[in-house]
C-alpha cells in the first residue's frame, strides 16, 4: 500500500475520487499552516493497531528473556545509546520495552516519542562533558530550593 498525497482542498472538491483512493492506500492531505492530515480505513488502522500491540508484546519479552539480543536491536534503532553509561542504557531498554506494550495498549503513542526524546537528551549530556559539568553545578536562584527527584 502506498501513500497518497493530496491538497485538503481536494477533499472539498472531489470527495469522491479522494474515497476511492482510500479504499486502496491511506491518502495524506496537504494543508496550509496545519499540520497534515491522514485518511484511512478503519479496519487498516486497527490491523496496524493490533500489529504494532503485537511487536511491543514480542519487544517486552525479548527484554525479559534475552536482554542482550533486545540491547543490539535498539543499539542499531538508536546509536546514540552508545553515549549512555550502562545502567542507564539497562534503564532505558526496560522502560521502552514497557511504554511500547503499554502505548499500544491505550493507541496512544505519545508517551513512547517522549521517552525516546528524553533518552536522546540524556545521551546528548553524556555525549558532552561540558555539558554535563555544567548541569550538574548549582544553580545560584532566587527562592526556594526545589527537591531532587525520586527514582
């Protein structure tokens, strides 16, 4: 199945050929100053719902069952793991391989791009030593000081 892409304004104009051509492919609509617009069928939607489900369950048990197989898989996915120390890279794979089973669960896939994006600004400290020297000095502020964070 291929993507077809067209202006919204086609979908205004000729819904009709716009409906025939989601009956074979997803149809992406163009829109000025909005993000884009996706139309599928429903039933393609909940294959992909239940597939993705699917590779989230066989992700979770492969972090189980074989943890080092699942870190050379996400190394490749995401190289900059290589920038993380070893327990954190440990912590992320554990944590991805639960927020993908349970981002399928709900089909909300949010959670599962913020993770990854909070990984990837973690690496990138770790990727600077300066950086992270920085971070990691006080902060001179006014006010109260703000607890550290519980694990």
């Amino acid at each position: 199945m291929r993507l077809i892409e067209r202006p919204f304004s086609d979908l205004l104009r000729k819904p009709k050929e716009v409906t025939d051509d989601v009956e074979q492919n997803d149809v992406l609509l163009r829109r000025r100053d909005e993000p884009d617009l996706r139309l599928s069928r429903a039933d393609r939607e909940a294959q992909r719902v239940d597939m993705f489900s699917a590779i989230g369950r066989a992700l979770r048990n492969l972090a189980l069952h074989s943890p080092a197989a699942l870190a050379d898989a996400l190394a490749d996915a995401f190289p900059w793991l290589e920038f993380l120390p070893l327990t954190d890279r440990r912590s992320f794979l554990d944590e991805f391989s639960r927020v993908v089973t349970a981002a399928a669960a709900v089909d909300n896939y949010e959670p599962l791009t913020q993770l990854v994006r909070e990984w990837r600004a973690t690496a990138e400290v770790h990727a600077d030593p300066k950086l992270a020297r920085r971070l990691r000095r006080a902060v001179e502020a006014a006010g109260e000081p703000v607890a550290a964070p519980r694990a």
